[in-house]
C-alpha cells in the first residue's frame, strides 16, 4: 500500500480519536450543570477551536478540491524510479551525453 496514503488515514484516525475521545468529557460537564453561563463558555470554547481550525486551513491549505492526489503531491514509488533512472549502474549520478 502507499505510504502515503497510510499516513493521511493514520493522522486523520489520530486526530479524529483525539477530540472523538476528550472533546465530549468537558463540554458534557460544562452543558450539564445547567448554567447559562457554563453552556455559553462551551458553545464559545467550541467556536474558537472552529475559528482556529479555519485559519489553520487557510494558512496551510492547498487547492485540493476535484483533484486527485496524484495531482497534489508526487506518489513515492515515482520519485523512487526518477532517482532510480537517474542513477547508473555504478551507482553514481547519470551524465547527459556529451559532458565530461
């Protein structure tokens, strides 16, 4: 398989675990006393990391919509016979013709 593709699903999975697990804990207690201002501090807390998540996205995203992966980033197992193609036998870097 991609190694590739294996670190996007291993991230995603962590990261989806991470607040899948410890986001509910905190913000049930803070919805449960039943304070206004306890279940205003959620929804707030909640906004920001939504807001922080946005501008994350748009300091560190790239045009990624239609588009396949292929068409963002190069896959390994390219660059791997690129460098291969470009290295001899020998196992020194290949010459164009003509160069000395």
């Amino acid at each position: 398989m991609e190694t590739r593709a294996l670190c996007i699903a291993f991230f995603y999975a962590i990261g989806t675990a991470a607040g899948g697990i410890s986001g509910p804990l905190p913000f049930s207690n803070l919805v449960g006393t039943g304070k206004v201002a306890d279940t205003t501090v959620a929804f707030v807390v909640g906004a920001a990391m939504m807001i922080a998540g946005g501008l994350v996205e748009v300091v560190l995203g790239v045009p990624a919509e239609r588009r396949s992966l292929e068409h963002l980033a190069k896959p390994l197992s390219v660059e791997e016979a690129e460098k291969a193609a470009d290295t001899g036998a020998d196992g020194l870097l290949a010459r164009p013709a003509g160069s000395a």
